[in-house]
C-alpha cells in the first residue's frame, strides 16, 4: 500500500517473522520516490502506520533528517 502525503510517499510491506509478521514503513521523497528518506518497522500495521505518521511530522516540521527509525514497541510474538 502507498499513500501520498505532501511532500511525502509512504510505503507499507508485511514480512513473515519469526511465528508472526513484520510490518515495515518507508518514506520517500515525492519528488524523487527512489529516494528513501526513513524507514523502520512495527509489529503491527497500526503501529506501522503509526509511526510513519508520526516521522513525517517530525520530517515536515525539521525536527529529523530521516534515516532508520528504532521500534519502540515490542511484539508479543517470539
């Protein structure tokens, strides 16, 4: 799934991991979508969703230059 927002294009993939899935986010830049900006994953696509959300802000706002962002949720599933 791909949605567009401003100057930002988020992606969202799920992945088997371990004896659940992984749900991974990406940002890329609209205007050069080869480009990635910041990435990360979840163990939800709430969380996912989330979390992207929440990066675009930061990048929009100039409090994050992008780059990997560090799951701060733990999965129940191990």
């Amino acid at each position: 799934m791909t949605q567009a927002v401003a100057r930002y294009v988020m992606s969202f993939q799920a992945e088997p991991f371990r004896k659940g899935r992984r749900h991974h986010w990406m940002i890329c830049r609209a205007q050069n979508p080869d480009e990635l900006v910041s990435w990360g994953h979840a163990p939800t696509q709430e969380l996912a969703e989330m979390a992207a959300q929440s990066e675009i802000k930061d990048l929009s706002s100039g409090r994050t230059q992008g780059g990997r962002v560090t799951n701060t949720s733990k999965s129940a599933t191990h």
